[in-house]
C-alpha cells in the first residue's frame, strides 16, 4: 500500500510539473511546436539517468525512494525518459539489436497506434 501510495504523490507532482511547463512553453515560444513536450522529455530524461546511474553506482536507493521518483514523479511527468533508459540499459548492456528492435518497435508501432486511433475514432463517425 506504502508504494502506490508514493507512486500517486510522485505521478501527481510530476503532471502538474509537465501541465506548467507545457503551459509556460506554449506561452513563451508558442503553440505552433510542442516545445513543452520536447523539454519535458528531454529534461525526464536527464533526471532518470541522473538518478538511475546514482541508484547503480553510488547511492542506496531505497524502494520507496525509487518508486516516488523513478516511476511517480518521471513517470507523471513523462514515460519518454523511461523509453530513453530502457534503450541505454539495452545499449550499455551490448544488446545493440534489443535495442534497435525496441527504438524502431516503440517509435514506429506507437506512430501507428495513433494513426489507428484516430482513424477508428473517424470511422465512427467521432
């Protein structure tokens, strides 16, 4: 119960974080690109390889810890910084075609699944 409690205070902070940000970024550059969406990322995954690498080599990082950071807060705030570490864990672990599968496989199947989305939403008539 202790964990999903942290998950939900860490997801809550972490969308209200990316909701100012994208608000701030549309604002100050504009609405016309997804600036805020871009930083967002960006900065996500920065943070989750900042932590994570901590977590692996330097720093105990207990479960409730790593639970409100990594997968609340990172995780209400973005899961492309997720997608970002699991590609450089494939990486770093010499799994270059893992990688490859999971880069091409997320990116194009995702791009897809919207297109699908949207077109079934259009079919019905929404």
């Amino acid at each position: 119960m202790l964990n999903m409690l942290v998950v939900a205070v860490g997801a809550a902070v972490g969308a209200n974080l990316r909701y100012l940000i994208s608000t701030w970024a549309a604002q100050r550059f504009g609405s016309g690109f997804p600036y805020g969406t871009l930083l967002i990322n960006v900065t996500g995954c920065l943070v989750i390889g900042i932590v994570l690498t901590l977590a692996a080599t330097k720093i105990t990082l207990s479960e409730p810890l790593r639970l409100l950071v990594v997968t609340g807060l990172l995780g209400g705030y973005t899961t492309f910084s997720s997608f970002g570490y699991e590609a450089f864990a494939l990486i770093g672990g010499g799994n270059w075609a893992g990688a490859a599968i999971y880069l091409a496989g997320s990116l194009s199947l995702g791009l897809g699944a919207v297109f699908l989305g949207a077109g079934l939403v259009r079919l019905l008539g929404g």
